[in-house]
C-alpha cells in the first residue's frame, strides 16, 4: 500500500480497493502485469469508495474541471466531476473527437501515442485534476498536463487509483502532486 503522497495510509477501504483490481499476467503483451480495473465496478462498495476518497480530496480545492483521460479515466471522472460540481472533459487518443482539438504527444516505452482535447473545452485560469486508472512512465498525464496548460488551465493535481512505482511516473509530471490509492500487488514485469 502506498504511503506519504498517497495520504489516506491506514485507511481500511484501501485493502478491499487493492484486492478488487485483477492482476492479468503477460497482457496485453509478455511481461506486462495488467491491472484491471474492471472488476472494481463489479462491487459497488469499492467504486463507491474510491469516488468517495477522490470527492473529499477535491471538493473544497474550487476545481472547475475533472480531465480523464481515454479509455479508463472515463470510467472514474465524470462521477467524480458530477460529485464536486465541476465539468468533465475527455481527453481521447488521436481521431476521436470531432471538434476543434489541440494534441499532444507523447512517448510509450516503445513508440510514440497522443492525446487530444477539444478547443474550448477549459477556459483560462479554470483549476483542474486529471484522473486516470494507472500511472507507469507517467508519460500520458504528462501529455494531459500540457493540453489543459496550453488551454491556460493550471492543473492542481493528477490523481490515478495505481501506481506503478517501479516506472517512476512521478518525475514526468513537472512537479504536479499525484495522489496515487494503492500500488500494484505484483510488479509490473515477471522476474
Ligand atoms: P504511462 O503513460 O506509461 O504512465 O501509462 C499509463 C497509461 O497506460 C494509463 O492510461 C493506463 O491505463 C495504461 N497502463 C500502463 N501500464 C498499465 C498496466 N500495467 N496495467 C493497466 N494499464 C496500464
């Protein structure tokens, strides 16, 4: 379980979080552990927990905009952004949106992927968090950091369920604060 920067260490709803994430070994490629957050919204206490403890982190920070980022930060954004009064804005991968939209790439551990934002989607000055499922590299919040900046939004937090310690996410992000919940139970790649 994480500690320091995660925050609520000790808090009892953090070991049923952690258990309910399936570890997938070797997908979707060999190596890699796959945290699977899918079955967390198979127990409604867990995702109910989890929006609780992101809510009472940002709602008294006067955060206009929650950011999740494609596909699984969809899953725990707009819960959080209906929950705190704030607006929801998708950031999706390349193609997707069919507005106006400024990207912004990023490199993978191997090659190179992109996120997109629509033009007018924050506003100058607007406080927002961006939320995800996992961080690894931290290569795709950092990607989420720069769209909502170039947009003139200041971004408080980013804020993902796991984090993968091992690929040191944290240093990618230009100082940000991550709050992170819990740490993967296995490493991320087999000995
Ligand atoms: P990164 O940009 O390296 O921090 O990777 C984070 C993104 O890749 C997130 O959108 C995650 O959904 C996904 N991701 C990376 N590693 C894993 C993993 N081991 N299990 C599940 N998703 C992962």
């Amino acid at each position: 379980m994480f500690a320091a920067e995660y925050g609520l260490k000790g808090d009892p709803r953090l070991e049923a979080i952690s258990e309910a994430i399936r570890v997938v070994p070797h997908f979707p490629k060999p190596g890699i552990m796959f945290q699977d957050i899918t079955t967390l919204f198979l127990n409604h206490k867990v995702f109910k927990d989890i929006v609780d403890i992101f809510v009472d982190r940002y709602k008294h920070m006067t955060i206009s905009v929650v950011a999740g980022i494609e596909a699984r930060g969809f899953m725990f954004g707009p819960s959080i952004a209906l929950a705190i009064g704030a607006k929801f804005v998708p950031l999706r991968k390349p193609g997707k949106l069919p507005g106006k939209v400024i990207h912004e790439a990023y490199e993978l551990e191997y090659g190179e992927d992109c996120l997109e934002m629509h033009i007018g989607a924050v506003q100058q000055g607007e406080k927002a968090v961006v939320i995800d499922d996992v961080v690894a590299t931290g290569g795709t919040l950092s990607a989420a950091i720069k769209l909502l900046e170039r947009m003139g939004a200041e971004v408080v937090e980013c804020a993902c369920v796991i984090g993968l310690p091992d690929l040191k996410g944290k240093g990618r992000l230009n100082g940000k604060p991550l709050y992170l919940l819990v740490e993967p139970r296995f490493s991320l790649v087999e000995e």
